[in-house]
C-alpha cells in the first residue's frame, strides 16, 4: 500500500537536497539561508526509510530478514557503485583524481552527497534489530537513539572547531551512530500512529520558531554553517516532518509535479551533482566567466537531474542504475494499448 504522505515528504526532500548543493558556499544572507533552512534533507530521508522499513516489517512480519536485506539492497548497491565510479572518473578527467579510490567506494567517500546512500546500506543491514527494538521497547530505543546521536552531534562539533584530534577510518558523519534517532523515530511514527493525529495549527508556529534557531546558531557560530548535523537541525527536521505530514494529510492527493519528483528521487539524488560538476567546468573556463543567479542554479540542477533520473527508468536495467521502477499497471497499459492498435490497423 502506496503512502501518500512519504511521496510528499520524499519530493520536499529531494528538492531540499538540491539546494544544499547550489547554495554552498554562497555567503550572501538569502544562500546562507537557503542552506541551512534546508539542511532538513539527509535527516528527513533517514527517517522516511525508517518509517518504510518499519511499516514494511510489520505488513509481512513472517518474511526472512536476510531476504528483505537483499531486495533492498539489489536496489540501493549497484547504483551505489555505478554513480561512485562515474563520479571517480569525472574528478579524475577534471584533473582531481582520489588518492585511494576503492577505499572511496567503500566508504562513501566517492563524492559528497554519496555518504547517505553509504548510511542507507549500513540502516538496511541493521533495519531488522531496530524494528525489533522499537516493536518491543519503543522508549528505551528512542532514549538510546537520542543519546548516540546527540552525544555523536558534540563529537561533530569538537571535531569542526578543532578541539578534538580523534583520526576515524571513515569521516563520522557517514556511520550509522550519528542517525539513529532519525531512522528509529522514523519507525516509531510508523508503528504508533502519531503522524495522522498532527495538527498543522500546533506544529506550524513551533516550525517557524526552529526554523528561525537554526539561522540564529549559524549567524553565531562560523562552524554551524559547516555542520548538517547538530540539535538545532535536528529539533527543526522532527518539526519540518509534522508540518509535512500534516499538510499533505490535508491534500486529498499529492499534486502531480511532486508525484513526479518523489518518484524519480532517488535518480535525482544522484545524478543532480555531476549536472552542477560539469556546468561549473564548463562555465569557469569562459571569459567572462559564467556565474549563475541562485534560482537559475537551482532550476538547472533540478531539471537536469531530472532529465537523467527520467532517462535512467526506461533503461533495460535503469532500476539498478537509480532509475524510477517502472510498475506493471504502466506496463500492462502500454500492452493494452499496444492491442488496442493491432485491433484498429486489422479493422
């Protein structure tokens, strides 16, 4: 069963990543803004894959762990590789080539968006103890969760303003200890219920009030501007998924441009940034160079990632390279309309 809400939540998402992407590094207060106002993303995916996985796990409660592992996985880790090769090859054609690319691919290193697709892999292997764990122990889960990811959140924080040497094989961010309070709370909200009793008139003016924190933390602090992860982000993403939620709980369907986008977001996820690699190649070797206004980058962003997420799902294996699936109902439409004309050229 098809859950709107997530297509909504899944579509702001994705667009909240894209302009992660454009707006950095632009110190003007409307790209400070913008960044960090949508810096909602990453968590909010984290916790949509925890509500999936949940309410997946307690539809088919009998289904095999390690079977559902791989099914999960045959879709995220081959367009996994693929995407860090090509994303390999691009810095290495533009004369920045990795020190240590299979370790890169390894770790998520390959290029910096692919470290959540590398915390993805790392939620779906342990997706069945922490459905488990929330199931059985709802409380004590959340409580835990709260304390690794906050406790991870200051190790950030040190680690960012220098005051703390620790060398990690893998930067922190990537690992599964810095996310569990999204991905659980996630799972919760599948299994309690809770999300269908928000109110938008309650959880609205406490958004805006987050919201309105995190710009603050950042006006102060040169190294929150760094961080995605820290807890005034992550008081903001809990409250952007109530107003979300809420919101399009009121829709009686999401509307089809959203529809669009959440259904080709994970292609977009990953093929917006070779987009904005291969522009900004191209336009600082012009003279003059070519700057682009923000809107301007973020509307070539998204339209080209998604003209390469649209081309991907009508590959013979696109699916498996972050192209949309295509389901049988188009399918089976396309074969009826395939009769329907064999019927009319024979009449």
């Amino acid at each position: 069963m098809r859950i709107r809400q997530m297509d909504g939540l899944r579509a702001v998402a994705a667009l909240a990543v894209v302009m992660i992407h454009v707006s950095a590094g632009r110190m003007n207060p409307v790209g400070v803004s913008c960044n960090q106002t949508a810096r909602f993303a990453v968590p909010l995916f984290i916790m949509l894959s925890g509500y999936g996985h949940m309410h997946s796990w307690l539809q088919h409660s009998g289904q095999s762990a390690v079977q559902t592992a791989k099914r999960r996985l045959k879709r995220v880790l081959p367009a996994y590789l693929v995407w860090s090769v090509l994303y390999l090859a691009v810095d290495a054609v533009f004369g920045k080539p990795h020190a240590h690319p299979i370790k890169n691919i390894l770790t998520g290193g390959s290029y910096v968006h692919l470290y959540y697709i590398f915390i993805l892999v790392q939620l779906i292997l342990l997706s069945e103890l922490f459905c488990r764990a929330v199931e059985r122990h709802p409380a004590m889960t959340l409580l835990l969760s709260a304390g690794l990811t906050f406790g991870m959140e200051i190790v950030l924080y040190l680690l960012t303003v220098g005051q703390l040497q620790w060398q990690f094989p893998v930067a922190p961010i990537g690992l599964f200890v810095c996310w569990p309070l999204f991905y659980n709370i996630g799972a919760w909200l599948a299994k309690s219920g809770l999300s269908d009793r928000l109110r938008l008139r309650v959880c609205l003016p406490l958004w805006a009030l987050s919201a309105v924190l995190v710009l603050l933390a950042e006006e102060h602090s040169a190294a929150a501007y760094k961080m995605g992860l820290r807890p005034d982000t992550t008081v903001y993403t809990l409250l952007t998924w109530a107003v979300l939620w809420s919101l399009f709980s009121r829709l009686p369907e999401i509307p089809k441009p959203l529809q669009f986008i959440a259904r080709h977001s994970f292609g977009l996820y990953l093929a917006h940034p070779l987009v904005l690699r291969l522009w900004n190649a191209w336009a600082v070797r012009q003279t003059p160079v070519i700057y682009l206004h923000l809107w301007q980058m973020f509307a070539l962003a998204l339209a080209g990632g998604l003209a390469i997420a649209v081309t991907l799902s009508y590959l013979p294996f696109g699916e498996y390279l972050g192209g949309a699936k295509r389901t049988k109902k188009s399918c089976k439409g396309e074969h009826n309309g395939k009769k329907e004309n064999r019927r009319t050229k024979s009449i």
